[in-house]
C-alpha cells in the first residue's frame, strides 16, 4: 500500500506541474496575441479613449487570425510527432 501511495503523490505531482506549464502557455499566448493586435492594430496617437470602429474591426480579425493560426500549428505539431 505503501507504494501505491508513494506513486500516487508522484502522479498528482506531474498532474499540477502539467497544469502549470499549460496555464504558463496560455498566460505567454494570451499576452502575445495582445501585444501582437495592439501593436498592429491601435495608433500611437490615443485620440480618444475609446477605440475606434477601425480598431475594433482590426482587432476581431487579428485575434481570429491568431488563433486561427494557433490551432493550425497544434495540429500540426500533434500529427507530426511520432508515437511513442
């Protein structure tokens, strides 16, 4: 019994330490995809403290885009690793 606890504790070990790297992954996607639109998409001159009608159409198309292009890449890298 003694084992089967000791290799339970490991698992839920690399279970958190999964959901870590992948909240870390989200965290980095999420503020790559904001800097990416806003750098693309809001002028360096804030005129008005709202965004513009312009601004928020490009940045509906940029985040679909990006995520478009986000969920290609994950599939292709999952089909192209090897079994194991």
């Amino acid at each position: 019994m003694a084992a089967n606890n000791k290799q339970s504790a490991i698992q839920k070990e690399q279970i958190i330490g999964m959901a870590e790297k992948e909240m870390e992954y989200r965290v980095e996607l999420f503020n790559k995809l904001t800097q990416t639109c806003f750098t693309k998409c809001i002028e360096n001159r804030h005129k008005e403290s709202e965004l513009n009608m312009g601004e928020n159409s490009c940045i509906d198309r940029c985040v679909s885009k990006y995520w478009q292009v986000t969920n290609l890449v994950g599939q292709m890298l999952g089909t192209s690793q090897p079994p194991m």
